[in-house]
C-alpha cells in the first residue's frame, strides 16, 4: 500500500475490530475470541491458480497476477490479518541481473512453474573468512565492488568502481571506469531491474490496499532479518558461518557491530518513509538449538537482534520473532530481554509449557498448529487439535493461533475447520 494511499483510506469497522482484537492480542489482553491468520506462502496460488490459470512462476513474473488467488483466499476464508505475496522472489528482476544466489521457479535450475524457490548453500561462499574485517571497513564499498558481482553474474563491471578516494583533482580519474563497456552495462541493468523492482513493488502494495480496503490489517509489512544471518544466509552461506564461529569469531563480531548498525538504520529509514507500518516479522535462520549454544547465541546472535527489535518497537512498530527451530536453552533470554506487550514470538517445536511459564502476561505467543495435518489429516483430527492448541496455549492471553510451518497445499475443508474451530471455541 502505499503512503498517500494509506492516509487516505478510512478504515472499515471490520478492519478496526480485526485490529483491536489483534492488539490486544499483542499486549496480552483478554479477548472474546483467538485471532487466527496462519502464515501463508503461495497457498492461495496452489488452491486457486490451476483454476485462474496462474502458477508460481507467472505471479513472481508479475505481481499482479497474484492478486485475484490472494484475494479470493482472504475472502474465502476470512483470517483476521492479511498475507500478501511477500514469498514471491521478483524473477524479472533475478533473471535480467543474472542472480546466483537463488534458484526460482521455471528458472534454469528448477524447470517446475509451481515449484518452491531455492537459497543455494555454496562451499566457496560469497565472501571469504578473510573478508569480514574488509565488510565492517567500508559495507556499501564491499557490497558494491564484490557482493553485488558475486550475486549476480551481469553486473561483473561493479569490481572496476571505488568512490572510496574519488574526492578533489586526483580523485577524478576514479570516474575513468564509468566509460568502460563492462561498467556503463551495470549501471544501465541496475537501472532498468530498479523499474522492474518498481512495478512489482507496487503490484504488491496494490494486493495490501485492497486487502486493508476488505478489513485485513497487514499481517507482514516488512520482513527483516538478524544481522547474524545477513552473512549465513547468503554471504558466507550455512556451512562457511558455521565454521567461522570457531575459525574468525573475533573478525564475525566485528563486521556483526556494522551489520547491526546498517540494519537498525535502515529499518529506521522504512518506518520514516512509511509511517503506516506495523507489523514486521524477523524470520530467525539460524539461531535455534541444533546450530548454535547458549553461549554463541548471547554472543554473536541475540545482540544485533535485539537491537533491530528494539528499533522497530522504537518506531512504533510490532516485531514478530518467527524461530525455525526449537530455542528452548535460550527462551529465557528472549523473555528476559524482550519488552512486555510489545512482541510476538512465533515459537516452532519448542517446549510450550516452559513457554508459557517463562512468556505468560508478557509477550504474545504463536503458532502450535500442525501445517502437515492440514494437508494429509482429517477434519476431525484438525478440529480437535486447534482445541487442544488453544487449551494449552490460549489461558492467561497473549495467544495469536498460527501453524508451525507457513502454509503451501492444504485440504480447504481442514482449513475451513481451523477457522470455525478458532472462532466459537475459546478457553481461558
């Protein structure tokens, strides 16, 4: 949605009674019924698009053409947030720039149009161990002249350009590298993905207006991730991050502390240009229980975290923490640090009881629903785990019902049942 059509949309009562009850979810309230919007990735493409003639691949070709699918999924089956199609990576963009880092699908490496995407885990990396100190030296220097050249394959021309000293006379001759064929063709790529960027950012904004314009509060306006995993995402990759934690720790912290600032201020700068924005979800790659200790994790994961949430609650924003993994040696150190009433933690495969003991009254829990049961299980079998899901995790408040995966193929009439269920079935 966009600003101006933000400000001048009057929300509807369906949309301001969503809200409240999303609300006080958040801040841990009683409330008079569960509000319930499993996290969806391209469910509503798999349920309606063979139907609308739509696959995966068209709706990432263009934006626009997820709309009608989203659309008639909110309709439908009338979750009390919206989801729009955040998952959908904008392949115009990826194929013209020559992306290495992702495979899409019907791109070259995944023929299949309704595919999912692929992040590729390469043992060279992107960067070298030896590269963080040069990271935390001059970000937007390194990311420029090699990330961006590593990452994608047509814009090779970067490593030839360095502002870094193109300051009086001398530094003029720096500009001498613009006139070079490899360099002038990544500036004019950069400039024609910016327009592709464009149109599928505002096909995207679209879907969100007209789904606030039906009542939905946003569930996701933005996305952003722990400095942590800026570098083992794609960087430095699964593999290489986990070595470097015993192979470069000191140099890791280093370029963690510029990571940290480069993401607190850009979440900053997001919320100034979009003062409509609410809800952000921080999808934690890496800092589960299997990967990293206690100890690592208070280290060199949890304080850039911590201060990007503590940025967005600056903003007046909402920060959901959606862990992949169980966090069970560390939930004391997110209910001790996180602010009350403020957060939402989405926990997957963790000890909800511990949970609840450690998070009650203070921060808003979620998930607790099997997204497998929804495909593979029986009505009856979902209607009686949302029941048991809401017993369990609803008493005190501060429940937001939520799968424990974000949701791809389901039967409708499972879905169906989760929503009814979650609506009339409440207990304190």
């Amino acid at each position: 949605m966009s600003e101006n059509n933000a400000e001048m949309m009057k929300p509807s009562p369906e949309f301001l009674e969503r809200m409240k009850l999303y609300m006080d979810t958040v801040e841990c309230k009683r409330v008079d019924r569960i509000c319930t919007a499993p996290m969806i990735m391209y469910l509503p493409i798999y349920m309606y698009g063979e139907e609308m003639g739509v696959t995966v691949r068209d709706a990432m070709m263009d934006y626009g053409k997820a709309e009608a699918p989203f659309l008639r999924y909110h309709q439908e089956f009338q979750p009390d947030l919206g989801w729009g199609p955040q998952a959908l990576y904008p392949a115009p963009a990826l194929e013209q720039l020559g992306c290495q880092y992702i495979n899409w699908p019907g791109g070259p490496k995944i023929p299949d149009p309704n595919a999912a995407f692929q992040v590729v885990d390469r043992e060279d990396g992107y960067m070298t161990g030896e590269e963080y100190l040069e990271f935390a030296e001059d970000p937007s220097g390194f990311v420029m002249r090699k990330i961006l050249p590593r990452h994608f394959a047509a814009l090779k021309g970067l490593e030839m350009v360095d502002f870094s000293n193109m300051i009086w006379q001398p530094g003029l001759y720096g500009m001498i590298p613009f006139s070079l064929p490899p360099v002038k063709a990544a500036f004019d790529l950069l400039a024609d993905s910016g327009q592709k960027m464009l149109h599928m950012a505002e096909s995207g904004g679209k879907i969100m207006g007209i789904l606030a314009g039906m009542g939905f509060p946003s569930a996701c306006d933005q996305a952003f991730f722990a400095p942590f995993d800026v570098f083992n995402d794609t960087l430095r990759g699964f593999m290489n991050t986990t070595m470097d934690l015993y192979e470069y720790p000191d140099e890791m912290l280093v370029a963690l502390e510029a990571a940290t600032k480069i993401q607190v201020r850009d979440i900053k700068r997001q919320f100034a240009r979009s003062p409509w924005m609410k809800n952000v979800v921080f999808f934690l790659h890496n800092g589960f229980d299997s990967f990293m200790s206690r100890e690592q994790f208070e280290t060199f994961y949890w304080p850039g975290l911590l201060a990007c949430v503590k940025a967005v609650i600056e903003c007046g924003g909402i920060p959901n923490l959606y862990v992949e993994d169980s966090y069970d040696s560390k939930m004391d150190i997110l209910a001790r640090d996180l602010p009350a009433g403020k957060c939402i933690v989405t926990l997957i495969n963790c000890n909800v009881e511990k949970a609840k003991e450690l998070f009650a009254g203070k921060v808003c829990l979620s998930g607790g629903v099997d997204g497998v049961l929804l495909e593979h299980g029986t009505k009856e079998q979902v209607i009686k785990q949302v029941k048991d899901t809401i017993d369990l995790w609803a008493p005190g408040g501060g429940y937001f019902l939520n799968c424990d995966v974000s949701l791809d193929k389901v039967k409708p009439e499972n879905l169906h049942a989760l929503f009814e269920t979650a609506r009339t079935y409440i207990k304190y």
